[in-house]
C-alpha cells in the first residue's frame, strides 16, 4: 500500500501566500472529485432509468432527500471536526489536532451504528409520508435499506476526506472519489445489464465503493507523516474537543438534516401531480432535475469548503482582515464558476434529461424544470458562501437559524398556500428559488452586521 501515499508532506499553510490562489487549489480537487462523485450517482440514475423501469428511476430519484436527511446530518458534525482541526492548524498547535483527528474517528465510528439504525427504521415510514406511485415504492425500499446498511463507508470517507481538507490537502480526496467513481460505474454495469439485478445491483454498486473510498482514506490517514496521522492506540475521546466538534458540528447536522427533510415535502407536491396517473412523468422529470441541481451546487459548494478551512486557519492565526478578503474571492469566483456552469444546462436540457431517460414526458417535464430554475442558482452562491465562512469562525448557529427558516418554514408555508391558489406544477417548482432569495439577503445582512471575529475555539490553546 505504499503506492498511496502520495507525498510525505500534503498540508498547506493558508496563512500566507496569494488569497485567490489558497482559495483556487483547494477548491478545484473539490468540484472535480465532486463531479466525479456525481458521475457515479448520475451513472445509478442513467442505468436504471434505461435499463430497469421508468418505476425504479423515479424511486432512485425520490430517495434522495432521505438519503441526505441522514448524510448530512454526519456532514454537519464533521464539518465541526473539520473547524476545530484547521483552527488549530492555523494556531499552530500540532498536538491538540492530533487530538482532534482520533475524537473525530471515533465520533464516526459509534455514529455509523446508530445511524445506519435509525437509517432502516425510518426509511419505510419516510416513503409513506412521500406518496410515491404505487410502481416505485418497493424499488425504493429496496435501494434505502442496502444503501444505509453499507453506510458506514461513506461515512468514514467524509470524516477522513474533511480531515484531511482542513490541514489544506483537497488532492487525495479527488484521487479517491475517481477511482471509486470508475469502479461504481463498472460495477453498475455488471450488476444490471449482465447480472441483471436491477435497484439491488446499483445499490450495492454504491455502497462497494464508498467502502473502498473509505478504506483508501484511513490507510491515507495511517500512512501520512502530517499531524492528522492516524495511531489506532491512541482512539480515544478528549471531551473538551468533542464539545468543541459538537458546538459547531450540531447546528450545521439540524440545518442540512432538516433541510433535507423539508425537500421530502416538495416531492410529495410534485407527485400529486402524478396521482391517478398510469406513470410518474412529473416526478421522473423532478429526479432528473435533481441530478442536474446537484451538478450546479458543486462550484458553489465547493469554494464554500475552501472559504470554511482558509477562514479558519486565518482566524487560528489571528488575521481577521486576510479572512474577510478571502470571503470577499469567494464569492467572485463562486458566481463565475456558477454562471459557466448554467449556460450548457439552459442550452442542451432536453439532451442533458433526454440522456438520463428517453421517455417524452419525462424529457418535456424535466427541461421545463431545468431551464425554469437554473437561473436562480446565482442567488444561492451568496448564502453558500457566508455560510461557509461564518462556520469557518466557529459560528454555525445563526446560519443554521437563516437556512431552517428559509428553507423549511418560509418554504414549506410557500408551498401550503401556493398548492391552495392554483393546481399548476410551476409555482411549486419556485419554491426553491423563493427560498434561496430569502435565505441569501437574510444571510448577506447578518454576515456584514456580524462580521468575522476571533473564534473561542482554540483560544485555550494559545
């Protein structure tokens, strides 16, 4: 296993040098391992949609907000590892990361039991809240409870690959997710098209290779001379840092788990608008949609994590100003990377639809919501962005606050009194930039009222 470590030293310092370049190289492995990472999901999609059923692409697709309620409740708690490692970092103080790193992989190791727990039991009452068509319901079942009983590989990946992003190393992670893209997508096809499987083979296509996305991280983490090294004797829970993880960690876990469940209720408008239907073309059309507005959140997302990191090494350091303007990059770069992005997705949406599954209404309904939303993704950038930095400085809790309020309440009484207007599927669909709008000027006004301040986090450590 020698082969994998790819460099004895992979850190980087973001406390000095050139802001847009720190900002640019951590970013770019991210959106690209997330691309690759996408690719492999959007390979799921594109075997069942064309090589199953019509039924199986729409309960693939419709799992989707379960899956993240789950995941992004983990990715919230380590989002909070991922704080506290590169404020400390950033201070200076090698031994209290190392603490970091085991309180850390520990967390996730009692986490996976009770997630992947909570994960079969809830899933089945979930999909009885969504009002799938009757057609996809099994498929659905059946994808959700091999995905969350092979969770614990994803899990352990996003730990390591967080832990890994706050000392500045954004590369390996990449390398992983394309090897793991690679093998999900030869496995997709030996368990569907000669297997033929169906939902249970892109599933276990799946959890396979986050399992050996996970194994590459930890022998990356065993193996690497930097002070994230993984010492298996030394796993051990320092509460005073647990505490630490968790005062970020838990609101960031309630804002995307909630959010995400807030999603369920969005679907469950749109697939009233396949009930009595013979198949469900409006929901197969939001599943493609879907896909495609994960694809235009990555550049976003992804500047969002290197503003997270450089903000808090550059407040573990004490330099506040540097942090600011390396916010204020961000968000140029952010709404270009996101402008590039939107030109293809408006001129090629029903090839992008077409090419996930060929059936007309599928194609007419999934353009329609393609070209109706894409635009708005603009306004996403500015909260992603403010978000990230204020999580940077140990302050997650207002952003949660913003996003929950915009994202569920605001959303959610949207939706109640638009579906009571009129019976049309378009207004529904706004709901989701109606609550982007809001949640960026709220998140805008309170990040120039608050400003970037010194974090408490690591101020015992100095």
């Amino acid at each position: 296993m020698a082969s994998l470590r790819l460099s004895p030293q992979r850190d980087v310092d973001m406390t000095k040098g050139n802001i847009t370049s720190h900002i640019i190289r951590f970013a770019l492995p991210l959106l690209v391992g997330n691309l690759f990472q996408q690719l492999y999901n959007t390979i799921d999609i594109w075997v069942v949609g064309n090589y199953v059923s019509n039924e199986a692409f729409s309960a693939v697709g419709a799992v989707a907000p379960i899956v993240n309620m789950l995941i992004g409740s983990f990715t919230g708690l380590a989002s909070g590892a991922g704080v506290v490692i590169s404020q400390y970092y950033g201070a200076g103080r090698k031994d209290k990361v190392e603490d970091t790193v085991h309180t850390a992989l520990l967390m996730t190791l009692v986490l996976s039991v009770l997630f992947t727990a909570f994960g079969l039991f809830v899933s089945p009452h979930m999909l009885r809240f969504m009002d799938l068509h009757e057609g996809a319901v099994d498929d659905a079942n059946t994808y959700l409870t091999i995905y969350f009983s092979g969770m614990i590989g994803l899990m352990f990946y996003n730990i390591g690959a967080g832990i890994l992003r706050a000392i500045g190393d954004s590369k390996r992670p990449f390398y992983f997710l394309v090897v793991c893209a690679v093998l999900n997508t030869i496995l997709d096809l030996v368990f569907v098209l000669v297997l033929h499987m169906g939902v249970v083979g892109v599933a276990l296509a799946t959890i396979i290779s986050q399992l050996v996305s996970a194994v590459l991280i930890i022998i990356v983490l065993l193996q690497t001379n930097t002070c994230v090294k993984l010492i298996l004797r030394k796993l051990k829970f320092h509460w005073p840092i647990l505490r630490k993880i968790l005062i970020v960690g838990i609101p960031a876990a309630l804002q995307m788990a909630v959010t995400a469940f807030s999603n369920v209720f969005v679907q469950s408008y749109i697939t009233h608008f396949d009930l009595g239907a013979p198949s469900p073309d409006y929901m197969s059309g939001w599943t493609a949609y879907l896909k495609i507005d994960q694809l235009l959140f990555l550049p976003m997302q992804s500047v969002s994590l290197a503003v997270t990191t450089f903000v808090g090494q550059n407040l573990g350091s004490n330099q506040v100003e540097r942090a600011k303007q390396g916010v204020r990059r961000a968000v140029i770069l952010s709404l270009s990377a996101t402008a590039i992005m939107m030109i293809p997705v408006l001129v090629f949406a029903p090839d992008i639809v077409g090419f996930l599954n060929d059936k007309p209404e599928v194609i007419s309904n999934g353009t329609l919501f393609l070209r109706l939303l894409t635009p708005f993704y603009l306004l996403c950038c500015f909260n992603q962005i403010y978000a990230g930095a204020l999580r940077g400085s140990g302050n997650s809790r207002i952003p949660m606050v913003i996003m929950l309020s915009s994202f569920v309440l605001f959303r959610q009484l949207y939706l109640f009194g638009m579906s009571r207007i009129c019976n049309e599927v378009v207004p529904i669909a706004l709901s989701y930039p109606a609550g982007w709008l809001l949640c960026s000027i709220l998140t805008g006004l309170y990040y120039r009222k608050a400003t970037l301040t010194k974090t408490r986090l690591v101020e015992d450590s100095q």
